[in-house]
C-alpha cells in the first residue's frame, strides 16, 4: 500500500429517509423505515464498499437523530471524523413512497433549518487536508444561505491541495430556480476536473444546445474547459462522455428491474471516483459508472452497497454481450 493511500472527501447534507412498505401509500402508511440519505453520504458510502478510503463532511445536530447518521454513516465504513457537529438545528427529512407502475414514486423534503444549511465556508477549514479527491453536488450548493460559497470554497481549497475536483450538476428545482442556479453551477463547473450531468440539466439548467451524440463535449467545451472528464447521463440508455485525452466515449444502459432509482446518480459517480482510484480509461470508468448506477436501482435506499466484485461480474456480461 502507498504510504499516502488516496482520499476522498466528500461535502454535503445527509437525513434521515423515512419509506413506507412498497405498495403502501404515504397517506394510509403506520410503519416507516428509517435509513440515510443524500447525495455526497450517498458517494461516500458507495466508494467505501468498492474499498475506498473516503470521509463525508456535513452539518450535525449533536442530538440522538444526529447520532443516528454519524453511525449508519460510520458503519457503512465511512469516516465520520470531519462533522461539523452543531447545538442548534436537525436533521432534514424525506419521505420516499416507492412507485409501483402505473403509479410513480413519490417524494417529500421536509429540511428547512438543518444543522446542514448552517455549515459556512469557515468550517472547511482542516477538514479537507490529505484529500486527493474531493466531490460535491449541486444540492449542496443549493442549501441556502451559504451552500453557493461553500461549495465554491471546497473546491477552491480542494484545489490548493492538488486534489482532483468532482462535481455533480444535480439540479433540484424545489431548493432553486434555473436563473439563481445557472451563474453558481456554471462557476462550479469551470473548476472541476470531472463534471456530471444529466442531459436534461445539461440543456435546461446550464443552458447548453446540442443533440445528445455532441451534448458532453458541448459541455466540456461551454460550461467546463478545465475538466478532464464530462460526462452525460441518459437515464436508462446510459451515459456519454467526453474525454480531453480520449475524446468521446459512452456505455450503454442495462436492463434493470429498478426497486428503486433513487441513489442511481450518486452510485455512478461513485463508479468514475473509484475507477480514477484505480487508473482505469475514461471508457472503462464510464462502463463502471453505468454499471454501478444499474446495481444501485436494485436495492432499497440511497446505499449502493456492491464489493469490486460485483461491478466487474457485469461488466464481464456486458463484454460477452457485446462479443456474441
């Protein structure tokens, strides 16, 4: 092992998610499971199980609900030492009904006054030293009142470390609107190495105009000169990308029996982080991604916890697929 071994620093805000039994509706439920979510704790859990050494930062109440994170958070093998733990605040809540076709899942927030929305751009500082990778998500730079210069500050000190910069568009239309969104995301965008968006925030949210075929190297060019890698997703048909060394790339989707989606975003970012862990080509990395996005729909919650193993067992089908 190196004797700096590479880690991922992740920022963002983790609740609690509350779900019904699937085939339950909010409104009649009694029983409610409890687990975490959110996007970046959603990354970090992902990365450890794929073997990573990754730490989530984020607002806490030092409460029992507080606690109640930090461990599941911890016991997912996630560092939990850089919390910035407050005395004020509470944990944001959603409440997932999951979908049952025709009927589609359902979602509500519940996360005004979080101990996340207090985190300032101030509390980063010491809790980004020795990453070598550092991701943050548009929902983070949405918290309001200071999630747009603390997402910028991350990836600013993220920089002066040497780290390699992550970002996630992952627009939220309930937190912001398009016009506030566009100059911060966009700004976001201009310091990341890898940049991730779905085509739909691609056109809508950044404001970029090209068919999908053209859609990440129009992103790369317009709205990330400086990254490396920009990636589009396409939901269920997969995922393009565009390479500055490699040029485009893309993986095809999978056919998937989705338990639930929630979750798909943050697993396939988990996929380039580790695939970047391991050296591996922007091909492969966004094979990875793709794969590991379709897992994550096959299990309950944001947690995508799937081992090395079992993203390579379906990349493999995915090879013998495309030699028959």
């Amino acid at each position: 092992m190196s004797a700096h071994p590479a880690l991922v620093v992740t920022l963002g805000e983790a609740m609690l998610r509350l779900s019904p039994p699937r085939g339950e509706l909010l409104a009649d439920a009694d029983l409610f499971q409890a687990t975490v979510g959110g996007a970046e704790s959603n990354v970090a859990v992902a990365l450890a199980a794929l073997g990573a050494r990754v730490a989530w930062i984020g607002g806490l109440p030092d409460n029992a609900l507080g606690a109640r994170v930090a461990n599941e958070l911890r016991a997912c093998g996630v560092d939990t030492s850089r919390i910035v733990w407050r005395e004020e605040g509470r944990v944001g809540l959603y409440v997932v009904e999951a979908g049952v076709p025709p009927r589609p899942a359902a979602v509500l927030y519940d996360r005004a006054g979080s101990a996340a929305t207090t985190v300032a751009p101030a509390d980063l500082e010491g809790r980004l030293d020795g990453a070598t990778h550092a991701v943050v998500s548009g929902v983070t730079a949405a918290l309001e009142p200071h999630g747009a210069a603390l997402a910028q500050r991350f990836l600013e000190r993220a920089g002066e470390l040497g780290a390699r910069r992550y970002l996630d568009v992952n627009y939220r239309s309930r937190l912001w609107p398009v016009e506030r969104a566009r100059p911060v995301l966009r700004a976001l965008a201009a310091q990341a190495e890898v940049v991730v968006s779905s085509a739909a925030d691609a056109r809508t949210v950044l404001g970029l105009d090209a068919p999908d075929g053209e859609l990440a190297a129009t992103l790369q060019r317009e709205a990330a000169p400086q990254a490396e890698l920009a990636v589009v997703t396409h939901g269920d048909r997969g995922a393009s990308a565009f390479s500055a060394t490699h040029g485009a790339v893309a993986a095809a989707g999978h056919d998937v029996e989705v338990v639930d989606g929630l979750g798909a975003g943050d697993a396939l970012l988990a996929g380039l982080v580790w695939s970047d862990l391991q050296g591996r080509p922007p091909v492969d990395a966004l094979a990875a991604g793709v794969a590991l996005a379709a897992l994550a729909c096959t299990v309950r919650g944001g947690h995508a916890r799937f081992a090395p193993a079992d993203v390579e067992r379906l990349l493999r089908h995915d090879r013998a697929k495309a030699a028959r």
